[in-house]
C-alpha cells in the first residue's frame, strides 16, 4: 500500500473531513506525522488544498479539526502512538 504522510495538521483534518481516515500517526520531538492510504483521488485533494480551490463544509472541517488535535494531544507523554481516525460526516 502506498502512503501519504503530512505534518500540516489543518491538511490532515481536511481529509479526514473529505473521507481519507489517518491510518497511522506518531508524535515525536513535537512534531506529528498524519500517514493516510494515497490515491489519485487524495492527491487531487492535496493539490486543491494547496491551490485554494478546496470546497469544503465550514463545520464538518472545524469539527475534524477538534478531533485531530484532541487526537495527538490525548497521549503527550508517548512519543510514538499509532490510532486509526476517520471524520464522521
């Protein structure tokens, strides 16, 4: 399986929203790496993120938000922590 990882947590919480859950996560020296299955489709998302031209649900979008940072935040003593997340939609 081919993978996409990201450390820009407002991009992870895009996904989750738009259906790609963070298969894996790890924190380490305050850093958090989001690791998702990649697809065509995902990095077409990726590019429109970046591009500005992303359509997105302003409360799906701030609701995944609140959860990927409760997420990384629930275990700060861990340096490493590996969880399956998906958005709810």
């Amino acid at each position: 399986m081919n993978t996409y990882n990201t450390e820009d947590l407002y991009l992870a919480a895009f996904l989750a929203t738009q259906g790609f859950p963070i298969i894996q996560w790890s924190r380490e020296t305050g850093l958090t790496n989001f690791v998702f299955e990649q697809s065509a489709e995902l990095l077409q998302l990726v590019g429109a993120y970046y591009s500005d031209r992303a359509m997105i649900s302003p409360l799906q979008y701030g609701n995944s938000l609140k959860n990927v940072k409760s997420m990384i935040h629930s275990k700060p003593n861990e340096h490493t922590s590996h969880h399956s997340y998906g958005a709810t939609q």
